[in-house]
C-alpha cells in the first residue's frame, strides 16, 4: 500500500487556500482534498483517514462541516 509522505502533507498544510465545504462527503471529499488542498492522496485510504487529513490541512476538527 502506498504511502503519503509526511513532506507532501506539510507541503500542502503551508499553502493557505480560501474555499467552502458545501455537501462534501467521501468521494468528493477525496477530490477536494487533491484539487483544492493539492494533496496527491491515493484511492485507498479510508474516509475516516480522508477526513483526519483534512482537518490537519485546516487545523480544525471537523473542518469539512464548516
């Protein structure tokens, strides 16, 4: 199974992207996070590690309601 290097995670939480959350859930919320985050995160991670990575991009829990 493929790994998300710690740098690429770092790389995308240090680039500040103003954007909203309407209606995100699993799939979508993967996307979001490639397109918008600009995180190349890979098919096979679970929607609960999806939604972990999101909220460190935020550095907020549960960043994807807001």
């Amino acid at each position: 199974m493929q790994e998300l290097p710690e740098t690429d995670i770092e790389r995308a939480e240090a680039g500040p992207v103003a954007h909203r959350h309407d209606g995100l859930d699993g799939t979508v919320l993967l996307e979001h996070v490639r397109a918008v985050h600009r995180l190349g995160a890979p098919d096979h991670l679970s929607r609960s590690t999806i939604e972990g990575l999101h909220d460190r991009l935020h550095d907020e829990a549960d960043a994807a309601a807001r």
